[in-house]
C-alpha cells in the first residue's frame, strides 16, 4: 500500500527503480520487496515498465485502481500527518 501510495503520489512522471527503493527504505521497506512490487504492478497494467541501458523506469498507466488507492491514502493519510495531505511527511524523491 505504501508504494502505491508513493506512485501516486508522486504523479505521472517516470520513476527508476533505485529512486523508489530509496525513497521507501526510510519507511522499512527492503528495496527486493519493492521490486517485486513494481512488477506486481506491471502485471496488473498500472504501471509500464521500460529498459533504458542499466536503468529500469517505472511510467504510471490509466488505471482505475489509481483512484481507488487514492482515496485510502486519503482515509488513512499515509504519507501525511493528515488525512489527504501528503506533503508533511513525503518520502524524498531522489
């Protein structure tokens, strides 16, 4: 939940795989759970994955998914101290 949390969070611009391993390490999660969560994604078709040399990019596709993890991010305020505000406490982006 958390990764989705990040993904949406973080927009539509395209992620690589170590800037979300680094971004949710500080929250305790280990960066093969993360992939493996990515590519979990991917097979559900949330998100593209896309080879550039040694670096795997993350693009997020139209799902309605998306809303759905939205409003529990929301509800439970996740990445925030409020509920909806993820600006408080938001994972760096690197």
């Amino acid at each position: 939940m958390l990764l989705a949390a990040w993904l949406a969070d973080f927009g539509d611009d395209p992620v690589y795989l170590q800037q979300v391993q680094a971004a949710l390490l500080p929250f305790g999660e280990a960066p093969s759970g993360v992939s493996n969560e990515l590519r979990e994604f991917v097979r559900q078709e949330m998100l593209h994955e896309i080879h550039d040399g040694r670096r795997v990019y993350f693009v997020r596709r139209e799902s309605p998914l998306w809303a759905a993890y939205g409003a529990i991010v929301a509800a439970y305020g996740l990445l925030g101290s409020d509920a909806g505000d993820t600006s408080a406490e938001e994972p760096a982006r690197t």
